[in-house]
C-alpha cells in the first residue's frame, strides 16, 4: 500500500513539473511569435510601394 502512495505522489510532482515547464515554453512561444508578427510587420512596409 506505501509503493502505491509514493507512486502517486511522484506523479502529481512530474504533473506539477509539465504545467510549470508547458508554462514556461507558452511564454517562449508566445515572445517567439510577437517577434515574427513585428518582423512581418517591417517586411510588408518594405516590399509594399
């Protein structure tokens, strides 16, 4: 029965780790594309007369 609950509790600990680190990599994701939309941004004033 302890086996079990240890078990348990090393999956909520990996699961509290995946919602952190799925946070972290939002927000890279999301800076990455900030960055994308500005670049397009000045790509399209260039190429458009």
């Amino acid at each position: 029965m302890l086996a079990d609950s240890s078990l348990v509790w090393l999956s909520s600990e990996r699961l509290c780790q995946h919602v952190t680190n799925t946070d972290a990599d939002t927000q890279s994701l999301r800076t990455a594309m900030d960055k994308l939309g500005e670049w397009m941004k000045e790509l399209k004033g260039i190429a458009t007369p």
